[in-house]
C-alpha cells in the first residue's frame, strides 16, 4: 500500500536539527575492567602461527575508536586442536551429574547479577550502546541461566513411551548430547547472543565450540572467565577469535551441530554447508518487524513501546520495530507524540544510565543506515525527525530517525536497515494492518498495541512472526523464556529458549524391550494368520482410548 501522505500534518516539515545529547564524549573515568582484559587471551584458542598471519585481533570501541584490548588470532589449525581438546573435556562432562552442571549455572546468575557494573561497562564499550540496553543483556543471561538451569532436568529426563504392542513393548525415549556445538554469533548482543545458547548447550553435556564476532569478543570471554571461576571445566567451551569467513569452514567441520545468529545472507550459506556435512543447525537471522497499532490502543503507551521497540541498541536489535502501521484514526497524533518523544531521547557515550541512545556500532552499519536515509531521501521521504549523522558526539552516532511517506521504490521499505530508522505507516482497518505486517521475506518478532487484549491475540496469531508481543515492542516474548523464540520465513530455521531451545543441542533415541512375545509369528503360525491377529489388534487398540 502506498502510505497516505494527506494523513501526515508535518509534512513537508524540515527535520528538527538535533536531539539531546550528553556533554562528555569519552568516558570520564577508566572502568575497571578494562585491566582484566589481557587475562582473557588464555581462553582463547591461538597458536603462535596465527598471529603471525593476520596479526593480533584488536578490539576498538565504537564510541571514539580507541583500542579496548588485543587477543590472540585464531587460525583453522588452532580450531582443529580446539575439537579434539573438546571432544575429550566432553565425554567426562556428560557423565557428570546433571544437578551438579546446574549448580555451576545458578551460581553464575548470582555473580553475574552482583557484578554487572563491570559488565555494562564492557558490553557498553564493545558494542557502543547506552547503558540501559546493556542491562537488557544481562537480564536476558540471568534469566537464560534460571531457567535452564531449573528445568533442563525435567526437559531432558528419559520419558517413558507407549509400546507397539500394550503389555508387551515397553518404550523409553532418551537425549543424549550431539557432542560439540558450534556456535557463531553476532556483535550486536555480545553477551547475550554469545552466552545464552551456550548455558543449555552445556547443560544438555555438549561441550561449545565459540565464534564471537571480532568487534566484541571481550563480553563472551568475561562471561566464560565468570562461569570457569563459577565451576565450569576450562576445557568444555572454547573459543576461537577470527573472521567468520576464515574460520567458518573449519567451525563446521568440528561441530556435530551449529548454532548461528547474525545475517540472512550467512544463514543461508551456513544451512547450505551444514546440510551438506548432514548436521543440524539453528540460525537466528534477520527482521523488519512490524509494529500494529489499532484504533483504541492507549496512545501513549504505544508512543512510549514504539521509542523503546525502535531505538534500544541504536535499532541493532534483530527483534526491533523497523516498520509502524497505525491505524488512520490516530495517525497524525501518533505521529506528532512519537516525534516529541524521539526528540528528547538523549544521544552519548557515558558509561552511566544518564544516555537513551547509545552509537551505532561499526562503519558498516553507519555506511547502511546512511545508505538507506540518502535513498529514501532523494525518492521524496518525510524525515519527521533525525535523519542526520552526528559526529559531534562520536564517529558512529546516528540520530534516532523517523519517516513517513516511505514507498516501495526505496531501500528500507523492505530491507533491514538494522539502524535507529524506522517507517510510519497509516491503515485503515485490522485485516490491511495484518496483510502489511505479512508482507516481507522475515517473520522474526510483531507488535499488536490494543486495549482489546484478545482481538490483539487473535490477530497475532495470523501474523507471520516467530514472536508477537501485545502491547510490549519485544521484550515480553524475549523474556518469556519458556517458550521458543526464532523467526519464520527468511527470519531463521530453529528456537532458541523453551524444551525447543535445549533438545535441539541433543540426540532423541529410543529404546524399547519386547516381552513374551514377539512382533512377528510364532513358530508354526503361518504369516497370513500372524497378519489377521494383527489387524484384529489394531482394530481393537483404535476402539480403545487409553492404549492408542
Ligand atoms: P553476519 O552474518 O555478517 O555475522 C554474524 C557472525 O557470523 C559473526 O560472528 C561473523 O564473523 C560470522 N560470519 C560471517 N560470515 C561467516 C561465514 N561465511 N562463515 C562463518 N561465520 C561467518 O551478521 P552481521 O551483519 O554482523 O549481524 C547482524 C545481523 O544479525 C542482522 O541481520 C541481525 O538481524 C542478525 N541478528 C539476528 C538475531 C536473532 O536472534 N535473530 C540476533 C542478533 C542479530
């Protein structure tokens, strides 16, 4: 549908100049555990030879570019040797008690709760975000660890099946792990995304084969060096630090089974390659995900989910709002109360919670969001409010941006702009809202904002998204974590959390004893009577409920 640009008052409005921002640039003090950091290189996997290729792997922030830290190199002889040490640690850890592998997990959750200033810290320097979108992070890791950590016992205790034949077959279904899980994650969510698949990956007796992406490998290191002094084995979770395309084969080649999070595009040549090597995969990729908001949504709860659904981690969020359809009703209001909000969202690097919105996080993604905005602005966009790049405060800083009259022609009407961008859309009724929402490749994460909390469901249900959140932008569904999360369509193969989130790290095998008699004719009987006695035994097992 092309949007209604007669809805807008504003436009044809130049875009307001700037937004808030912090006075500091560079942090003013130096957080502590920036002097922890070199002890990190022990956990990776680096032989001499890697460095001396590609040279050591330097970690600069995105707030100002300074250098955060080195590590070692890894190369794919160095992931190799990281197989077969894990291979060993694994067959010692699996046999463990499992209440024993839970308890490293609970104790984890504690000390990651009492010492995340120190993680925000570094989360914040990493990945360049506000404070307040660091904290996400670790929430979600301590809720992950909860959660597993209690129920992955009851997930995975052998389950005790009907047999083929009642009375005579008795059948046990059990899980065992696949043996070493590769898992190759993204930068925008460092611990999150580099720690949360790995906690059931343990527990279920895997050992974890690490890839972070090389802008932030410090968070998953800080994570893996808390769960070593929380009782985890050093040898059971590896990780390597290289580029994807370099170690990526390798990585596969030693896995029994992958986990990946990040682009579309990698997705698919990683699901090409598993398939290949007949192994099992689970990909989170990418979005452009919907938010609805009907008729009687409370306006100002939706204005308020819509900043946090589109800005938390400068949009560098894969579950975030990229495309807003508001009813025609509301339109102009939404749009005027949505652009004073975005307005006072303070922009900065401080490494405090004084900060809305934090920096993008690589030239990349600044090179995509300018990308998307100079289209879309030479193909006649309303820049309602941001729009601009803003050095002044950083390198990386990209004003928190909304647009109304986006048309099909330009590039983020449906591609991922995975940015601090998002487009305003009127409608004018439930069923054109939900057509709008289902009209992409993705189907990752929705949003429906209505005060009729059961109309919103029955319309989430129609919506083609792996979550939908009714009246929270994301992180209802995110921190639900005892149901699955993934996307539909181009948005991913396989769950992360919930029973779906752990059984896929292992093996369902079946076990089942024959008594008194077997599945086959005795000695004596012909086949064609065994055949009728049979047929007679299904017929009678359809008529009885309790043994079908
Ligand atoms: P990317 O695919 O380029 O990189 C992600 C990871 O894969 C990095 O560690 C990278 O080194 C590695 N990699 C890249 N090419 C590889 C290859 N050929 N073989 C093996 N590994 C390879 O993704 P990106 O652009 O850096 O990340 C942003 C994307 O991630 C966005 O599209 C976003 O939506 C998505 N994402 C999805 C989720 C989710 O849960 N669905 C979460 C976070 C990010």
């Amino acid at each position: 549908m092309a949007p209604a640009a007669k809805l807008s008052k504003s436009a044809g409005r130049k875009s307001p100049p700037s937004h808030s921002h912090d006075s500091g640039q560079t942090p003013a003090r130096r957080p502590a555990v920036l002097d922890r950091l070199a002890s990190f290189a022990r956990l990776v996997v680096a032989s001499p030879a890697g460095a001396r290729g590609g040279g050591p792997v330097e970690v600069l922030s995105p707030f100002d570019h300074s250098l955060i830290g080195t590590l070692p190199r890894s190369t794919p002889e160095d992931v190799v040797l990281a197989q077969a040490r894990l291979r060993i640690a694994q067959e010692e850890w699996a046999q463990r008690p499992f209440a024993d592998r839970a308890k490293i997990f609970l104790r984890f959750h504690d000390r990651l709760l009492d010492r995340q200033e120190e993680i925000l810290d570094l989360i914040q320097l990493e990945a360049g975000k506000a404070r307040k979108h660091a904290l996400e992070e670790v929430l979600d890791s301590a809720i992950v660890a909860r959660y597993y950590a209690v129920h992955a016992a009851e997930i995975l205790a052998p389950q005790s099946r009907k047999g083929a034949l009642p009375g005579l077959t008795q059948a046990w279904q059990y899980q065992h792990p696949k043996g070493i899980i590769g898992i190759i994650s993204p930068w925008n969510y460092p611990l999150s995304m580099g720690i949360t698949d790995a906690i059931p990956a343990l527990l279920a007796g895997n050992a974890v084969l690490a890839k972070p992406d090389l802008q932030t490998p410090f968070s998953q290191l800080w994570a893996l060096d808390l769960l070593i002094e929380c009782g985890l084995p050093e040898e059971i979770m590896l990780v390597v630090a290289g580029e994807g395309t370099v170690l990526g084969p390798s990585i596969l080649a030693a896995s029994d089974y992958l986990q990946f999070t990040g682009s579309t595009p990698t997705g698919r040549k990683l699901a090409a390659e598993a398939g290949s090597q007949l192994m099992g995969c689970s990909l989170e990729l990418g979005g452009k995900n919907p938010m609805l908001v009907l008729a009687d949504a409370d306006l100002s709860a939706a204005v308020a989910g819509a900043v946090r659904g589109s800005f938390s981690s400068a949009g560098q969020l894969c579950i975030s709002i990229e495309r807003l359809y508001v009813h025609e009703s509301l339109f102009d209001r939404f749009v005027a109360e949505f652009v004073r909000a975005t307005r006072s969202l303070k922009l900065g690097s401080a490494l405090d919670w004084s900060c809305d919105v934090g920096s993008l996080a690589s030239p990349k993604q600044l090179a995509t969001v300018t990308r998307h905005i100079q289209d879309a602005a030479a193909k006649g966009v309303r820049i309602e409010v941001g729009g601009k790049a803003r050095p002044d405060l950083g390198p990386l800083f990209f004003e928190p941006t909304i647009l109304t009259g986006v048309t099909p022609e330009m590039l983020l009407f449906a591609d991922e702009t995975f940015g601090p961008v998002v487009s305003v859309y009127p409608f004018a009724t439930n069923q054109q809202a939900i057509e709008l929402a289902n009209a992409t490749e993705y189907g990752l994460n929705a949003s429906i904002w209505s005060r009729d909390t059961e109309l919103a469901r029955r319309m989430a249900t129609r919506i083609h998204a792996g979550t939908v959140n009714i009246n929270e932008a994301y992180a209802a569904a995110w921190g639900s974590v005892e149901a699955p999360m993934g996307g539909f369509k181009s948005s991913g193969l396989g769950r992360r959390h919930g029973s779906e989130g752990i059984l896929k790290y292992t093996e369902a095998q079946t076990v089942a004893v024959q008594r008194g008699m077997a599945i086959a004719a005795p000695t004596g009987v012909p086949d064609e009577v065994f055949g009728r006695w049979m047929t007679q035994a299904l017929r009678a097992l359809r008529r009885m409920p309790g043994l079908r």
